[in-house]
C-alpha cells in the first residue's frame, strides 16, 4: 500500500513537471519576438538559373520567409539583412511586392539593415520597408538598368564555327549576339531599357514617397554611399543591424522583444551531391574570358536587362 503511494506521488510529480515544461515552452513561444530574415547574392527567379546558377536571392526564398512570419503570431516585426548587388528585373520587382503585401496584410513593420552593398535591385527590394538602415560605407542606390550584349561573330571565327540560324521571327535571335545589330533593333533594345527604367523610377518615388521628378534626378545609376544616401532621402538612417533591431522593437512596440533568425532549409542528398552550380561556377571561374562570354551568348542569359551592375 505504502509503495502504491509512493508511485502515485512520483507520478503527480512527473505529470506536474511535464506541465510546468510544456507551460514554460508555450509561454516562451508566445513572447514578443523579431524575425531576422538575411538575403545575401544576386537575385533572380532561380538560383539555379542557366550555367551560372548555384546562390542568390529568390522570390520564392523571400515568400517562404514572409509567410512563416505572417504565420507565427508571436512574431511583432521583420528586419531585413540585404547584402545584394541586384539582379532581373522581374524577381526584383516580384521581391519588392511580396514584401509591400506583407505589410499591407499583417501590420508588422519591416526594416532593412543594408551590409556591404544595397544597390540597383538590391535597393528595389528595400523600398517598401518601413525604416531603411545602412552603414555609412554601404553601397546603395544604383538606380538604373542595363543589358549588355555581346557580339561573338568575330569570336566564333577565329574558333573555326560558323552558326546557321532558323527561327520564325526577325527579332528571334535579338539576344544571342551571333551578328550585328540594326539601328532599329538598337532603338528597340533600348525601348525595353527605358520602359524598366520607368518602372524602378516609379517604384523609388512610391516606396520612400519622393516627387518623381527628385527620382529622376538621382537616378543615373550612380551608386551612392549610406552617408549620401541618407542625405538624399533613400534610406532613413545610418546605423548597423543591432539599431535596425531596435528599430523593429521601437516600430512594433515590443521594447523586449527577443531576436529569432530564420534560415533557409539545410540542402538535401541531391544538393550535397551535385553542388547546385558550385562546381559549375568552379570550373567557369578557370576559363578564359572569351569563352565565358561564349557561354553566355550560348545561353542567352547575359543580355536579360538587370537592376544590377
């Protein structure tokens, strides 16, 4: 009977210890608390975009980290860590949106902490936050668009390769850079730029609520210093990530709010095995110049207008 009881006793304890764990554990996951989300590389729709794939910021990365901290109640504001040259326009823009959206559906502010470099797209996907920090030795601005085209004919000459082409439409080959250029597809080359152009103007002037004509004035893809740019109006504030963070508190009212930083998902067996693009980069890194620019032409990608360098 007495050892009856002693169990019983032993149990009650154990049963209150769960309780009091699994309490403390909901109490925890219920604190106030900062996401710290950071984006770092180029961006484009996919990291493993053509030859020279393998890392980047993605539109689709980026949504995945919005809607886990839409999701996660506990979560009261986003900073942004954005380390990103640029990139396509349509993933910048794509980015740029999704974070609007966020905003717009859970009240929660977002700050971006810019690092080393913020510029052309990188800078694109900062507009929409609600306090924009840089260093004062951060690289913004940027605000422009470029395409580059390469003319391989005299290359694939002297490399014994004459290219025949079939294709439906007189502009089909426009991007492959295999003959030269007519005036009139220059003029419509830069049509394209300009209609980008237009768009990251009307973006900047939206985002950080600056008459259009100021934007364009600041728009000559310059790149600007932090210092610069906070005399300009593109960011906010000078100050590292740790005054970012306070800034979301500060924003979001939680003066105590912990810091949670989400992280992509570890790569898979198939990740490991093949490198998603890192050997591929590896190798392309000990080619000579000529042939990488042949690569690129090959694979069309080179040409896509860029809000980037």
């Amino acid at each position: 009977m007495r050892g009856r009881r002693v169990l019983l006793v032993i149990a009650i304890l154990v049963a209150l210890y769960v309780i009091w764990v699994a309490a403390q554990q909901i109490a925890f996951s219920m604190r106030p608390k900062v996401a710290l989300v950071r984006l770092s590389g180029a961006i484009s729709e996919s990291v493993d975009t053509g030859l020279f794939g393998g890392g980047g910021i993605t539109p689709a990365q980026v949504e995945g980290f919005l809607k886990r901290a839409e999701r996660d109640l506990s979560v009261k504001a986003l900073v942004l860590r954005i380390d990103s040259p640029g990139g396509t326009v349509a993933a910048s823009q794509a980015i740029a949106e999704s974070i609007k959206k966020f905003k717009e559906k859970t009240k929660k502010p977002v700050v971006v902490s810019m690092g080393d470099v913020a510029a052309s797209g990188g800078y694109y996907i900062s507009l929409y936050a609600d306090k924009i920090i840089a260093h004062p030795g951060t690289t913004t601005g940027s605000i422009g668009v470029i395409a580059l085209l390469f003319s391989i004919e005299d290359l694939l000459k002297n490399l014994g390769i004459q290219p025949e082409i079939f294709k439906s439409g007189k502009y089909k080959d426009l991007f492959r850079g295999l003959r030269p250029l007519s005036d009139e597809e220059r003029a419509l080359l830069q049509q394209y730029v300009d209609e980008f152009y237009e768009q990251f103007v009307n973006a900047v002037a939206e985002g950080r609520r600056l008459p259009i004509e100021k934007v364009r004035d600041l728009a000559t893809g310059q790149p600007y210093t932090g210092t610069q740019a906070l005399q300009l109006g593109l960011i906010d504030q000078l100050g590292s990530l740790e005054d970012a963070v306070q800034a979301a508190r500060d924003l979001a009212g939680v003066p105590e709010a912990e810091v949670i930083e989400y992280r992509p998902p570890a790569p898979g067996l198939l990740d490991l095995l093949f490198g998603r693009g890192g050997a591929t980069n590896t190798v392309l890194s000990e080619l000579k110049p000529e042939l990488v620019y042949l690569l690129r032409a090959l694979e069309g990608w080179h040409a896509v207008p860029r809000y980037g360098n």
